[in-house]
C-alpha cells in the first residue's frame, strides 16, 4: 500500500500538521479513510493488526505483546520521567533505582513469558 513518509521537524511544527494533531502528538498516522491514530503505541498497534489487510502481530501472542506494552507504559516510562524531572543530583540517583526497579519487573515478566511458551 503507498504512503507518505513526513518528517515533522518537532521543533517548529508546521500549521498544516498542527491542523491534524492539534495537541502536536507524533507519530501521527492518517488512514485512508481519514481517522487520525497518534503517539507511538497506538500507531504500532494499528499497523501490527489491521494495515493494508495484513496481521503483522500474531495472534497467539497478542496477550504476551500486550502485556510487555502495559508494564513499560505503567512502569518504566513513568520511573524514566522521573529521572528526567529530578530536581538534584541525589534525587536522580534516587529515582535511577525505581527506573531499575522497573526494568527488573519488565525482564522478570518476559522471562517468565518465555518459559511458558517453551516449557
């Protein structure tokens, strides 16, 4: 299916892409039939199950996929922003350990995802 490939230079918009995504959320993927899907997860998903009549996520492991997307977005993102809002130095060091402690929970469930597959 043809497409068009636009780079938004983030730092100064343009009007007419601002006119689709008001809020200035990228990525930002238009449809045929003119629904608008922003921000990244959201954009994947559309791509991975429904784009141009393919099912590029399969779906035995949808469950496993969503799961692994739910932790980061509940977990780790949040403890990253953390990071990015500390105030001091000892603060960031503090919020490093919450970060790891999410990404420990993120490994220990695809770890165990695994060895219920396989095992």
């Amino acid at each position: 299916m043809p497409f068009d490939h636009v780079i938004i230079d983030l730092a100064q918009k343009p009007a007419e892409f601002l006119q689709l995504s008001p809020t200035g959320l990228v990525p930002l993927l238009q449809l045929q039939d003119g629904t608008l899907v922003t921000e990244s997860i959201p954009v994947s998903r559309k791509v991975a199950t429904s784009f141009a009549g393919q099912q590029l996520r399969p779906p035995r492991d949808a469950a496993t996929i969503e799961n692994f997307i739910n932790l980061w977005t509940e977990r780790v993102e949040p403890a990253y922003y953390e990071i990015l809002r500390a105030a001091s130095e000892p603060q960031a060091r503090f919020t490093t350990v919450g970060y790891l402690g999410a990404l420990s929970a993120v490994e220990e469930a695809l770890f165990s995802s695994a060895s219920r597959t396989t095992g």
